[in-house]
C-alpha cells in the first residue's frame, strides 16, 4: 500500500508524522486494508506522542466498525476517556457496532 510506504520512509528521513498525517491513513485503510492494520496504527500513533483528536478516533471507527465491531466500541470508550467529543458520524458507526454485538445497554445509553 503505497500511502502506508509513504509514511514509513517518511519515519526513515527523520520526519515525525502529525495526526492529520494518521487520520489520512486511517481513511485509506478503511477503504482497503484489513481492520487489524487500523488498530495498529492507532497503537503507533502514541509511539510518537500524538493525542488522537475527533477526526483520526472517527477514521479508526470507520474503519473497523464493520469487521470488528468490538474494537470499535473500544476505540469509542477510549475517546470519551479521553474528552474527544465525538461526531455524529462516529455515534452512526458505534450504533451500527453496538447491533452488530447486541450491546443493547450502551445503544440506549448513547441516545
């Protein structure tokens, strides 16, 4: 994946990566890469202590909430400790996540 190569030889050349670097590559694995790819970077993301905002925690959301729905849920958990304010996109993806796994209790709390 030519994005992910790009980030890489740019970590090579001595350029740290910003978040909006992260959420870019968040939204192409979501399009084209397996889910495991997103929570990895979300772990790498703090490597370079880099505080995830809305959009990159959104991105990852959007990118494993189908195939990994559990992960989702964790990641939504992890922004509210956090104080990330989610989107209504996000709490679109998490409802999505929540029916898939029949967390019915927290698709009620969030509404």
């Amino acid at each position: 994946m030519r994005s992910m190569w790009d980030a890489e030889k740019m970590i090579q050349e001595g350029i740290t990566p910003r978040e909006p670097t992260f959420s870019a590559l968040l939204d192409v694995f979501g399009m084209s890469a397996p889910w495991e790819r997103s929570v990895g970077l979300m772990e790498r993301i703090r490597t370079y202590q880099i505080y995830p905002g809305v959009r990159t925690y959104t991105s990852a959301i959007d990118a494993v909430h189908v195939a990994a729905p559990m992960e989702a849920l964790t990641l939504f958990y992890e922004m509210r400790m956090n104080s990330v304010e989610p989107r209504r996109n996000a709490y679109t993806k998490i409802l999505s996540a929540c029916a898939q796994t029949q967390q019915w209790v927290f698709a009620l709390y969030l509404l």
